[in-house]
C-alpha cells in the first residue's frame, strides 16, 4: 500500500468518526457551530430569522390586522 492510500484511509476514518460523534453529540456540536460563528462575526440568532422572515413577510406582524 502507498503512503497516499494510507492517509486517505485514515481521513476517511476520521471523518467517519466524527459524523458518527456528531449524532450521538448533536447539542454539543450546535453549540459548538453557534460558538464558532459568533467568534467568526456572525450572528447567529440574526441570520436565523432572516431566513425567516425572507421565506414569510408576515413574520412577527399581528395577523388580525389585514
């Protein structure tokens, strides 16, 4: 086996792992992906409900008012 065979057989590994992780861990890693944006300059809340409200204009407005 080539070096280059190895170390792609130990990332595929690794990547599965992680996955694998990732699904038993899923409140962790959201709090780690809302961390990681924070500190990236997003915000997070944000950019959430502007894809809100960009899907349903009427978001957060009173509804009995037509």
């Amino acid at each position: 086996m080539s070096l280059s065979a190895i170390l792609i057989t130990i990332a595929e590994f690794t990547v599965g792992g992680f996955i694998i992780w990732g699904f038993w861990n899923e409140e962790k890693v959201i709090k780690f992906e809302d961390r990681l944006l924070r500190r990236l300059g997003f915000n997070v809340k944000k950019g959430r409900s502007a894809k809100i409200t960009r899907f349903d204009p009427g978001y957060g407005k009173n509804k009995h008012c037509v």
